[in-house]
C-alpha cells in the first residue's frame, strides 16, 4: 500500500487533471451513500464533527472512505480544523492501495469543486476575487480559480485580521496576483467578480444587498444545519445551484431560507450532476448566482483516483 505525506498528497493533485476528474465521475452519474454525520459535543466551546464517506464505481474499479474531524476550535490551539485520511482501494478484491493525507485531499478538492462550479456560473473573464475567509481551503482557492479563470486581483477578509494578513503574505510571496487585505467587507464586495465564502460562521458575514447582477457566489463553509455564511437575501436573489442533494440537509445557507419561505426548493436550478453534462458556461450578467457545495465522496474519491494514478504513471 503507498501511504501519500501531506506534500506528497498535495503534488499528486494539480487542479486541472483534478477538477477533470470530479467532472467526469458527476457527468456519469456516480453516486455514494449519505456520509456518516456525527457530533462530538464539547462543553467548553464548539463542537466538533466525525464525518465518515465512502464511495465507489466499477468502472474504473476503485473505492474509498474517508474518515474527517472537524474541530472549529483547533484554530486557537494552532492546529487545522480538519483532520483526516483517506483510503483507497480496489473494488473488486478490496485490496488497499493508498492511504492519503485526508485534510489535505479535502482542501484540495473542495477548492476545485468551487472552481468546477463556478466554471459554469461565474463570469468567464473574471480576474478578482474575494476570499471570505484565511484557512486551509482559502489557501487553495487562488490556485484552484486560477486553474480556470485569468485572475489578476486576490481580495482577502476575515474575522481574524492576524490570520488574513498572514495568508496576504504567503499568497504575496507566489508572485502570481495582486493580492490586497480588507476590512471593509461590502466595499470588497462591490469589487468582485467571484465571492468564495471559506468560513466556519455561525451567523451571515455576506448580505444579499450588497450583492449585483453578474457576481457569482460561492458557498464553502457551512456544513452543518447550524452554520451559515448569507442571509436570505443573498439566497432569495440568486439562481441557486448545489453539489448534491445532501447541501439540502445539512447547510444552515439552504435550510434557514427554505425555513423561512426565502428559497422555494423548486427554485434550486441544479447540481454537479446536471452542470457537469454542460458544454458551455450558464453565465448571465443580468443575472447574481450561488453555489452551495458540502462535500461530496465523490469528489474525494476523484481526488484520491487522480493521486494513485499519477504515482503508478511515475512508476512506469
């Protein structure tokens, strides 16, 4: 079996063969089994999560699971708020080829599925965006966006300034963009094109008045019932696209606007399943646009896919 170092994790996925990947899996209609959602309460702050999300498909003939904690609080301990492991193996003999840095593998395909969404929604000569926003995934965006959309200007927020003005600095160093720290979140919205919200709120940072036609959205943070990062102005607004199903069930973003009458779910335009069939961009620019993404296994499972076999590539 190859056990993958977070470095090594993180080589063997470079957004474009990646975010092909998650396309070509969705496009065939994989599917995978609910993930496995439990609360792990802790009394002295947030709680935590256990995620556990398997999935498989013939064709190719691998499978996998996913086991992910999630501790919003590891922020003060100096530590990633996601922590997992992804193992890979096959379908047919159940034998285990791979184990990969699972927090790594997450952020790198969460940031491309945002990307993959946007491909669709966002307008295609888009070059600023704004990153809600200075974790893990957050760092991956720039890259991820970059991998489809000629970006020139990086907008960076957050609640913590030490932790924007540390990501500013590292994405600086890239060389790649011009990268700017704010702290007036609606005079930065006003600036972008694309809006990626990676946070852990509990409560709307991003409001449906500051936005305008043309803008596209992107909705990271909010994975359980709990959390959410708009209003439901922001939600009443838009056309609302979602990766699957299951952003229906666990986000704060879709269940508080269809609680309150803000969403009709029969407004919810589609998900990775239909966009991905899509030759071309929906992009309107009379029109504001949301993707919500949870995660999905299938989107581990393409990333996990792609890691393996670029190392049997090398190998040959």
């Amino acid at each position: 079996m190859r056990i993958f170092s977070a470095d090594e994790t993180a080589a063997a996925l470079p957004y474009p063969p990646l975010i092909a990947k998650i396309s070509e899996l969705f496009a065939a209609g994989l599917k995978a089994p609910l993930r496995h959602h439990h609360t792990l309460a802790n009394p002295q702050g947030q709680n935590a999560t256990l995620l556990l999300m398997p999935a498989w498909q013939s064709q190719q003939g691998f499978g996998g699971v996913k086991i992910a904690n999630i501790h919003p609080d590891n922020a003060k301990r100096g530590l990633p708020a996601v922590i997992a492991s992804y193992l890979l193996f096959r379908e047919d003999t159940g034998e285990h080829l791979a184990l990969l840095n699972g927090s790594v593998l997450t952020a790198r395909r969460t940031a491309a599925a945002s990307a993959l969404g946007a491909r669709y929604l966002a307008n295609p000569q888009a070059q600023t965006l704004l990153i809600l926003g200075a974790g893990r995934v957050a760092r991956e965006l720039p890259e991820a966006f970059s991998s489809l959309f000629p970006l020139k200007r990086i907008l960076i927020w957050n609640r913590s300034p030490a932790r924007a003005h540390s990501l500013v600095k590292e994405l600086q160093a890239l060389q790649r963009w011009k990268v700017e720290l704010v702290s007036d979140l609606k005079a930065a919205v006003a600036q972008a094109e694309i809006i990626s919200c990676a946070t852990l709120a509990q409560q709307a940072v991003l409001f449906g008045a500051w936005l305008q036609a043309g803008q596209h959205v992107d909705l990271i943070g909010s994975f359980t019932p709990q959390m959410r990062e708009v209003d439901d102005e922001a939600m009443q607004k838009a056309q609302v696209y979602i990766d699957t199903e299951a952003a229906l069930h666990e986000s704060g973003d879709l269940l508080f606007p269809l609680q309150t009458g803000a969403l009709d779910p029969n407004a919810i335009r589609g998900s990775f399943y239909d966009l991905c069939k899509l030759e071309h961009s929906q992009h309107q620019p009379q029109a504001m646009t949301v993707f919500k993404g949870v995660g999905h296994a299938v989107e581990d499972l393409a990333a996990a896919i792609v890691a393996y076999q670029a190392q049997d590539n090398l190998k040959k």
